[in-house]
C-alpha cells in the first residue's frame, strides 16, 4: 500500500482557504491555526479530506471565556483538537467570538462525534453552534438559568464550619442538629 508523503497542514490551508487563515502560532511544537468562524466548516473539510493531510479523527473541542482578560481578540474562544492517524500528528484549529452573539457553524456534518461535545459548550458556555442538530442542554437541567462554565457566573459557596462559627453556620441548618 502506497502512502502518499505527508504535507504542512498550515500551508496547504493557506493555499486553498487563505482568506479563512486569520493566525498561525505555534508554541512548543504545537500549532494552533486561527480561522474565520463563518469558514469553519470549510477547514475542516479540507484538513480532512486533502491527501496529505488527512485529519481523520476529531478528538475534543473544548472553549474558553476569556473574560475579563483585554489580551484576546473576543471574548470566547472555541478550540478543535484533531489527529491525523495516518501521519500520527495533531493540529488544533480555533474560532474567537464576540460577547454579544457567539455562533459558530456547527461541525456535526463533518464529525458526527461533534454532537455531543458541542452540546456541552451550548450548555455550560451560552455558545451556538448554528446547525446542531440537537441543541438540547446536556448536563444542566432545561429549567437552568445561565451558562455555570462562564466567568461572570455568579458563584455558590458555603461558609466552612470551625469551632469559632459553627453557632453561627448551625442556626441555617436546622436539620443537621441532634
């Protein structure tokens, strides 16, 4: 079986799709290829479709919230982690989206396993993923309000019960006492 030589993915994408290529960075022999949100699909396709490359196995997608930091383009970022096994190398391919409506085309069509990762993002982080073909929440409850993965989420704590205040944290847990 011939096996045809591997290819830069990062020059192949900017011959084909090069308006979609908005950064390249590599860190650590990792490289992260910053697209166009509205071109993701596309990308995608072409990373795995094109001979010599052949990215054939969508590991994770995973986001980020950004806030309230200033050094990143938008507020979210949303990260494709995908693995060639042919060639045995990796490649992570991320989006940047605004605040205000972050939508992204949904890659089901490419990897059906994609479904149930970006249900998880809609759920914990408020991100659409335009053509999912199942937008339900995941881990939340459908009655849920807000998105718990978000850093403005508001935070839910309990105060910790030592000797010095355990009279004070005993009088909201009436049923604890014997």
């Amino acid at each position: 079986m011939h096996i045809p030589p591997a290819i830069d993915p990062v020059e192949s994408l900017k011959a084909a799709l090069g308006d979609a290529i908005l950064d390249v960075k590599v860190f650590r022999k990792e490289t992260t290829v910053v697209v166009e949100p509205s071109r993701i699909v596309d990308v995608m396709l072409h990373l795995r479709n094109t001979t010599g490359l052949v990215y054939n196995f969508l590991s994770d997608i995973s986001a980020v919230d950004y806030y309230p930091d200033t050094h990143h383009p938008e507020r979210f970022g949303v990260a494709y982690h995908i693995y060639s096994m042919l060639y045995n190398r990796r490649l992570r391919v991320k989006v940047y989206l605004p605040e205000e409506e972050p939508v992204v085309p949904s890659i089901t069509s490419v990897w059906p396993a994609a479904n149930w990762l970006e249900r998880e993002i809609i759920d914990m982080m408020g991100i659409t993923f335009e053509g999912h073909p199942d937008p339900r929440r995941l881990l939340m409850p459908e009655d849920w309000d807000g998105h718990p993965h978000r850093r403005d989420y508001p935070l839910g704590k309990e105060v910790v019960q030592f000797s010095f205040n355990a009279e004070e944290i005993m009088k909201y847990k009436p049923f604890a006492q014997k």
